[in-house]
C-alpha cells in the first residue's frame, strides 16, 4: 500500500498538469458565462431604465412594426434559403461527390460565406432593386440575406449527411430504393436535427444583419393593420412593401435618429432582439426534438 | 402448362417440346443459374468464371478467406455492387430465367433478392416505420394492408412477441440481435423470393447468432436463402449446399455434407481443416 502512494516524478509531473488543464478549462468556461451574463444584464437594465409603454406600440412611435418586420423578414428569408440550401447540400453530398464541379462548388460557397454583408447589400440594390427598377422591399430584403445564410445551411445539410453512417443508404438501396427515395425517406429524417441546428444559425443571421438590410428591406415602415388588402403597401403582410427590421433601427437610432426617445428605442429594441432569437432558438430545437421523436420514435 | 397440352393433344410428336418444358422448369427449380461469370472492380478480376445453380427453398453457404469473393458474389446476385463505381460483370446471371443484368430493373431486383448485412442497420425511425419501408417503396399506402404485413413481417422474424407493444418506439433502442431479426423483417416485408445474408451473424453474441440460425432454418421453408459466413461451423449447422471460394475462383460446391465429410478438392480439405484462411 505504502508503495504504491510513492508517485514518480514523471507521473507527478502528468497529474500536476491535468489538474492545471481541468481548473483553467473551468475557469475561461467560467469568464465566459460572467461576461455573457453582465452583457444580457447590461441590455436589459438599459432597456428597463428608460422603459416606456408607448414605445411598444406598433406606431411610429413604437417599434412593434419593427418587431414584426424582423419576424416578417426571417420568415421570409427562411422560405427562400432553406429548400435552396438544403437541396445545394444534399446536391453536394449525394451527386457532386467529387471532381473539378464539387472543387468549384465549394470554393464558390466558402467565398459567398466570408462575404462581408455590406457588399451582398450593395449587390442587392444593383440586382434586386435597380435591376428590377421597383421601390425598397422586404422581398428584395429577405432575397439579399439568403445570400448570407445560404451556404450556411448548404455547409451544414451536406456535412450533416456525409456524417450518416453508409450502413444508411446500403440499406435502403437493398431494399430496392431509388436514389432519391433513399435520400429524401432515409437520410434527410436522419440529419434533420443537425439540419435544424444550420437552420437557426442562419436566422440568427438575420435577425441581427443590418447592412444587407440597410438598401434593400429599407429604412422606412409605414403599416396599417386595419389593411386587409394584401397588395395595399400599407399592408403588414405585403413582401414588396419597405419594412426597417430591429437591428436596422437600432442602427438608425444610434447614428441619426433626432427623436428624443432614440435611445431608449435602441436598448429596448436590443432587448427585444436578444429575447427574439433566444425564443427562436428554443422553438426551434423544440421543434427538431418533436420531429425527431415522430420520427425516430421514443428511445426508451 | 395449358399451351403444352393443346401441343400434345393437336401433335404427338412434340415429345422435345416436353422435354424442353422439362428443362425450363428445372431450371425454374432454381432459383439462380451462374453462367461464366466474370467480375471485375476496375481492373482486379475479382471473379472468375463461376457456374453455379442455386435451389429453390435451399440454403446455399458461401465460406472461403477473407477477400476471397464470397461476398462479392453476394452482392452481384442483388447488384448492391453497382453502387461501388468501376465494376465490370461478364457471364450471365438468371433470376428464375430472368437475366438480372438485362431483364430486370435494380429497384425490382432488390425487392425480389432481399439482403441482410454483416452489421444491424436499421434506420433511425420506429421500429413500425423500419419494416413498412419497403412495402411503402412498392407504393402499399393503406393503414391496414401496412399493419398486416407489419405483424407478418415481424412474425416470421421472430421477433413479434418481444416488439409489439413497442412499435412506435425506435428501433435503435432494440439490441443488437433484436436489430439483426428486425432487419430480417424489414427485408421480408417486401416480399422476396430470396434473402441474401452477408455475415449476419458475425456482430452477434451466441445467443442472438443461434436465434438467427434457427430462423434461417424456418424461413428456407418459403425462401431460398444464400448466406456468407465465416463460421465453418455455422456453415454446417444450417446450409444444404456449400460454395468454396479462394481467390476469386469457385473451388468446389456441392452439398454440405460432402464439403465437410469427404471433399473432392484438397485445397477445400486444407481450408475446412483450418491448414490456411
């Protein structure tokens, strides 16, 4: 018993470490949670300090119009970007499995994902609006944004699938499945919680981008919700009206706005943006752990 | 049978027509007839001119050392080697007559030539949507026709009476011979002639691999069977016929009682001896 307490310096020297390791592992991890919490914090109490009701009104003088904007434009940036980029993913998973197409494929959505967003915002006044010759929109918005978050979700469908077991797809094909069978009944229900996980990175992304906003969705919202008439551009749901996003706001607040009230817009519409992805966040995993469970059935 | 008849009755001298029917039918009996067969994976001659006839209601083992294309054969019988890019396939082979490298589509294939693989694999879905997979690929949409052919598959896997207050539940929560018996299932819910099975048993404990011996055993009663092992004695447990394979070549295949008690081939002898492999 005695001897075996006696430790050799080597041994020693290997505890000492991994005790060194595991303390400053938990205390970076530590730091970090702390300056999380005191940034929340600090939002929130800006946000309460200057609190007003009216400025949750959905009025110019509110930043309701603005809230729903945002939801409005995720939304709709969600309907475009998600079967595009799931169908670039599976594209790149499934068929272009190799040579110079999925080189080049590859290249071009790397370079498309470092793209600074004030130049895809640029790029879409010059396609979707000049081009177009049509007013500030949030369909030329949420067009311009899918830019963004498009090889976001092409990137993690096409890992989410090359990390399926091949056990996968042999199985479906001995079953006398068509590619496309396999892919669509077999491999996409199988990736989809890591799917969902590409899906919430990308409307994270939007929900915070203002510069691809700034000449494409507009700076200006102008609603009336006793519209009913989709077309009107007073209409809360019309795509092709100008619609200013939260993010978009906060922006203008900072930097221009001669409203005595803009600040406390700005750290409310912060709040409200922080809570908003947060809340999407949680929908959505809670929507992936349901269609899993459909899916996969219970696992106990 | 009704056009030989009227041959017979009309002209008495269609006696070779008979006989021709004799042979058709024989080869009915079998379930594949191998002619010639040549495969290559790109240029590696993988295979070379094999002749085999598989029977109707058998169980026809394929032993041999590891690479030396028993399991390759195995695949070409269900073309799950198309999938694998530069292959070659020369020779013919014949489902009940049909070529199955001409006449036959892959997808038909594969639901008439189930197969069953080394590992478990079961999809990560319920244990109901797993065995309804194929039967929906086949376009069986209706709730009852499905549940039935569900409890049939199931059934006859052996597996019915452990699962069926659970099949909502997801078959990976099952163990890995549960798996293996629910992967039989799936195969026989689309209804195959023949069930190929790559090394079935080899991820499986004694217990689990003895179940699914005993199950091959009762499912030859309604399907032709070929199976890959590399157990010997399985091997002789369970199979009519055996084939033995080295490199590439088929050396000897014949009923397994002879390959076990007296082989023609010395090389099968070394083999089931334990001299190499």
């Amino acid at each position: 018993m005695q001897a075996s307490k006696a430790i050799p310096a080597p041994r020693r020297r290997a505890l000492t470490s991994d005790r060194i390791v595991t303390l400053s592992l938990h205390v970076l991890a530590g730091a970090t949670l702390l300056l999380l919490l005191s940034f929340v914090g600090y939002i929130a109490y800006s946000a309460l300090i200057d609190f007003q009701p009216s400025l949750l009104e959905f009025s110019p003088t509110g930043i309701g119009n603005q809230l729903f904007n945002t939801v409005y434009l995720v939304f709709l940036s969600l309907i475009i970007s998600v079967p595009l980029g799931i169908g670039a993913g599976i594209y790149m998973a499934e068929y272009a499995t190799h040579g110079r197409i999925q080189k080049v494929l590859r290249i071009a959505i790397e370079t498309l994902s470092s793209l600074p967003s004030i130049v895809v915002g640029l790029f879409g006044y010059l396609v979707f609006i000049i081009m177009t010759n049509s007013q500030w929109n949030l369909f030329a918005g949420a067009l311009t944004v899918s830019i963004l978050t498009l090889p976001l979700i092409a990137t993690i469908t096409e890992d989410a699938l090359r990390a399926l077991p091949a056990s996968y797809a042999k199985g479906s094909y001995g079953l006398g499945a068509t590619k496309w069978q396999t892919i669509s009944r077999v491999l996409i229900p199988a990736a989809f919680p890591a799917i969902i996980t590409g899906i919430i990175l990308a409307a994270g992304r939007v929900f915070g981008e203002a510069a691809a906003l700034m000449f494409t969705a507009g700076m200006s919202t102008d609603i009336n919700w006793n519209s009913t008439d989709i077309t009107s551009p007073t209409n809360a749901f019309n795509p092709f009206r100008s619609g200013e996003t939260l993010s978009l706001q906060i922006w203008a607040s900072r930097s221009e706005s001669l409203d005595p009230h803009a600040s406390a817009m700005a750290n409310l519409s912060a709040l409200l943006l922080l809570a908003l992805v947060f809340m999407f966040s949680i929908g959505a995993r809670a929507l992936s752990r349901y269609l899993n469970r459909k899916n996969l059935g219970d696992t106990k | 049978m009704e056009m030989s008849n009227m041959a017979l009755s009309t002209n008495p001298q269609s006696i070779s027509a008979v006989q021709s029917m004799v042979a058709a039918q024989e080869a009915i009996a079998n379930a594949f007839t191998v002619e010639d067969l040549n495969f290559f994976y790109g240029s590696f001659h993988a295979l070379k001119n094999i002749n085999m006839e598989i029977k109707k209601n058998e169980i026809t083992a394929l032993i041999g050392p590891s690479g030396c294309g028993k399991s390759t054969f195995l695949r070409i019988l269900n073309r799950m080697n198309d999938l694998e890019g530069d292959i070659t396939v020369k020779g013919r082979i014949c489902l009940e007559g049909e070529d199955i490298y001409k006449d036959i589509e892959p997808i038909v294939l594969r639901h008439r030539v189930g197969m069953v693989f080394q590992q478990p694999n079961p999809f990560p879905q319920s244990l109901y949507d797993n065995v309804a997979f194929g039967p929906r690929l086949q376009g069986i949409t209706n709730k009852t026709d499905l549940d039935q052919i569900v409890e049939e598959s199931l059934q006859r896997a052996s597996l019915w009476n452990e699962v069926k207050d659970r099949l909502k539940k997801s078959a990976v929560s099952l163990s890995g011979g549960q798996q293996q018996r629910l992967c039989i299932a799936r195969t026989l819910a689309t209804k195959p002639e023949v069930i190929l099975m790559d090394e079935p048993t080899s991820a499986l404990d004694p217990i689990s691999t003895a179940k699914i011996e005993e199950l091959a055993l009762e499912l030859k009663e309604k399907y032709t069977i070929v199976i890959v092992t590399h157990n010997m004695q399985q091997a002789a447990r369970i199979s009519d016929k055996t084939a033995f394979f080295l490199m590439g070549d088929l050396i000897e295949y014949n009923k397994t009682k002879v390959i076990f008690s007296d082989p023609h081939q010395p090389k099968t002898a070394d083999y089931i001896n334990g001299r190499f492999g």
